[in-house]
C-alpha cells in the first residue's frame, strides 16, 4: 500500500502543495533533527571545530544509515546526504555552534545579558546559514524519504529503529548527564 499524501491546490493562485502523510513528515524531521544537532562560520571559532564535527558526522552517519535500513536515494547510502552541499553547510555550522556554546557555557551558573549579546553574532551567522541552507537540504531529504517510504509499514519500521537506537545509546546517558550536572543549565534542560 501507498503511503497516502493529500493534494492541496489553491484556486486564486493556481499552486498545487504536496501535502505528506503525518509518518512521512515524522521520519523526515527525525532526520532534519539529526542534522541540526548539527550550523559566517563558526567551525573556525571553535578548536578543532571542523575536525569534532567531522567525527560526530561519522557517527551519525552510521545511526542514520541504520536507521533508514534498506533506503538508498540515488544509489548512496542515505548517509550520503550529510554530504551535499546544502545540509553539510548546515551540519558543520549547527554542530560548531553548538561545540562553541557548550564549552562558553559549561562553567556558568547565571547567565548575563551580556553574556547573551556577545552570542548575536553567533546566532545571526547561523541563521544566515539556515537562510541560504535549510530549503535546499530540506527538499534533498523529503525526496529521498519519499523514494524510500513506499508503504507505512517501512515508515513505522524507521520510527522504531530511531526510538530503539535512542533507548540502547543515548537515553542513559543523557539521564546521567543530567543528574551529574543538575547544578547547570544544560543538564536541567535534560
């Protein structure tokens, strides 16, 4: 069976949208999330910043992979998409700004104004990346999804992969970041 997509046209400016099904739409920013963990550029801020996105890509590359099973767009390996030029571009700048905030904000207790208005730049670098970026890996993404989710079973066999993935590596660990650094901020968030 099909996985079902509804057809939205509009008559006043003739635009037809592809609207997908809600499990499409799942998958899809499961694997968006994925890369914006991942975004002027910020790698060059951070030590080694290119490098450390580089291995935490490889890692990802490797989940996602997993993840997506029997799913090959375009002949490659889904990992392949990190690579392209629109979501790479997102990836290393998400991944590096999220490198350089952690390590300006792992000793702070209380965060000042000032401390935020020094972080502008960083944001408004980011979002220009996003601005140029994030349509064009967007639609990468979606259309490789597409190809591969001929049938609800295969979609719902990914969200299972995902949240199975997440309960084997990362669920304790994250519990564990957080009860060891309840005292900051990044460990109340989790």
């Amino acid at each position: 069976r099909r996985v079902r997509e509804a057809v939205v046209s509009t008559q006043s400016t003739g635009t037809t949208l592809l609207i997908p099904s809600p499990s499409t739409m799942k998958v899809v920013a499961v694997l968006l999330a994925l890369m914006a963990v991942s975004m002027g550029d910020i790698c060059a801020d951070v030590t080694n910043g290119q490098a450390e996105a580089t291995k935490i890509k490889n890692i990802i590359a490797t989940g996602l992979d997993t993840v997506m099973g029997d799913c090959y767009p375009n002949g490659n390996a889904f990992s392949a998409l990190l690579n392209s030029e629109a979501c790479s571009a997102l990836f290393y700048q998400g991944t590096c700004y999220g490198l350089k905030t952690a390590a300006k904000y792992a000793d702070v207790d209380v965060v000042s104004y000032d401390m935020l208005r020094r972080g502008v730049n960083d944001i408004r670098s980011l979002g220009d990346t996003m601005c140029a970026n994030v349509e064009a890996c967007y639609n990468e993404v979606y259309d490789a999804v597409s190809s591969c989710a001929v049938d609800e079973a295969y979609l719902e066999g990914v969200l299972e992969r995902a949240a199975d993935m997440y309960k084997a590596r990362a669920q304790s660990q994250i519990a564990e970041f957080g009860a060891s650094n309840d005292d900051t901020i990044m460990g109340r968030l989790v």
